[in-house]
C-alpha cells in the first residue's frame, strides 16, 4: 500500500465515514467568533474528529493539535480565491497558489485541499482556475498525497436551489475529472444525484451558522443518507457553546448513524 492509501485508510478509518473540522477562516475573514485565538480555538477539537482543515500558515502554530497518537489529520488548504471575500463584495474568483504542495509536505501537511471555481462568467478567469487547480493536484501525485477538491460558485448566496444544484453537479465531476481523491462541496436539493455521478468521496460541508444545534446535525444526517462518505464543518463545529461535546455527537451522527435528536440527547447539547 502507498502513501497515498495509507492516508486514505487512516481519514476512513475502519471504513466509516469521515469528519473534518474547518478552521482555515481566518485565510479570507481574518478573526472571526470561536476562531479568534486559534491555539484556543484548536483546544476545542474532538481527537475523536478525522482531519482539522487549516491555512498553510497555521499549522506551525497548531503542531500540539496533530502530535499524538490518534490526533485528526492536518489538512491544508493551498490556494487563495478572492470567491471567498464576501465582506469586500468580491465575487470575480480570481485563484492563486498560497503554498506549494512540497512546502505543505514539508511542514507536515497530511492532505491537501485545491479549490476551484467555474462558471465566472470570464473564460479567462475560468481557465486560470483549472490551470492552479490542476498544478497543485498534479504536484500532489508526485508526492503521493491525498487531495480534497473543492467547488465553490460565485454568488453562492444568491443562486437559486436549481443553480445551485447544477453547479455543483456538473462542476464536482470536473473536479474529479481533473483528478482529485476526494471532494468537498455544498448540499443541493438532490445530493444524491451528485455523489452518485462522482467515482470519488464527497464530503458535504455546514455551511452558514444554523440557529440550532439539532438542526446541523441534521443535515449532516442527511447529507450522509444521500450518499456523502463525511463532512466538513466550521462553523457549526465551532460557534457553538460546547465545541468539544458539538463534536463528538457529530461523529456519533456520521460514523455511526445515530439521529440528530439522539445525539443532542445523549451530549445535552444546549443552544
């Protein structure tokens, strides 16, 4: 088995599926609530979570988060899209590399997350996508790494359910196409559609903050039912009263089937 599978083997560990948890806001937001003191911030991330997602320049800040055995896997996200931007009402995609697959390799990097955004409306700005998105899954064959591919559309918050869905219909296959190992992305009215047309791993991401706890769990339940192998969750796995607790009824929920109501149940989970 290589390097490569190794990983994988470990992020699914004994088959189940995966949870992630995203901290790598601060790459486009700066600080934001929860995440202000990340050092404080990763001290509330269950070990029983698979993978951390994280900005280059965090990790050598985080080391403690990933040093023990059993410890989430650090992921690192590479390239920089002004998509991302939405308090400087950006919305053009404009990609660049932030860190070189080698650098991420270097500083201890596990997996890797390449983003992508099409459908611009700039055949230009398109194809520049494709070509960092491309560079970096390529670089990371090379090194035998995993990558998580991620789509994300311009005007996320302003498409319609229809729009939505065909994007990241449409747009996860590419991402596999282009040869990444797994995908993160947003739930669509018809998730299953999408992750049955993909030959790779989906993990459906939180999203905005949902007002209740039970209500994140739930679409993690559901995203799960429709196919995804796991989840990736900011700041629905952050921004709550009781993170570490949050965490571990979400694991409960994706590795292990329970409903969203046992798990506020059993975790007594308070909003």
């Amino acid at each position: 088995m290589n390097g490569k599978d190794l990983k994988l083997e470990k992020l699914f560990s004994k088959g189940e599926n995966a949870v992630i948890v995203a901290i790598d806001h601060g790459m486009f937001d700066g600080p934001i609530p929860g995440m202000i003191n990340l050092k404080e911030t990763a001290k509330l991330i269950n070990p029983c979570v698979d993978g951390v997602l994280l900005s280059p320049g965090m990790l050598k800040h985080l080391r403690p988060t990933f040093n023990f055995k059993g410890a989430p896997m650090p992921i690192l996200r590479l390239n920089w899209s002004s998509v991302y931007c939405f308090h400087w009402n950006y919305n053009n995609a404009y990609t660049v590399v932030a860190q070189t697959v080698e650098q991420a390799v270097a500083n201890g990097a596990e997996i890797i997350l390449a983003s992508l955004t099409l459908q611009t409306g700039s055949e230009e700005t398109d194809t520049r996508n494709v070509e960092v998105y491309s560079k970096l899954v390529n670089e990371a064959a090379k090194y035998g790494i995993p990558v998580i591919g991620e789509y994300f559309p311009t005007h996320s918050d302003k498409l319609t359910k229809e729009q939505m869905h065909e994007q990241v219909y449409t747009s996860c296959r590419i991402l596999s196409e282009l040869g990444c190992d797994m995908i993160k992305t947003f739930n669509t009215y018809d998730f299953q559609k999408v992750t049955e047309s993909c030959p790779v791993p989906i993990f459906g991401l939180g999203a905005d903050k949902t007002p209740l706890q039970v209500q994140a769990l739930q679409l993690a339940v559901e995203e799960i039912r429709d196919g995804a192998r796991g989840v990736v969750f900011g700041r629905n796995a952050i921004q709550v009263k009781n993170p570490f607790d949050f965490q571990a009824a979400l694991c409960d929920v994706v590795k292990k089937g329970m409903s969203a109501e046992e798990a506020v149940a059993k975790y007594k989970l308070v909003d």
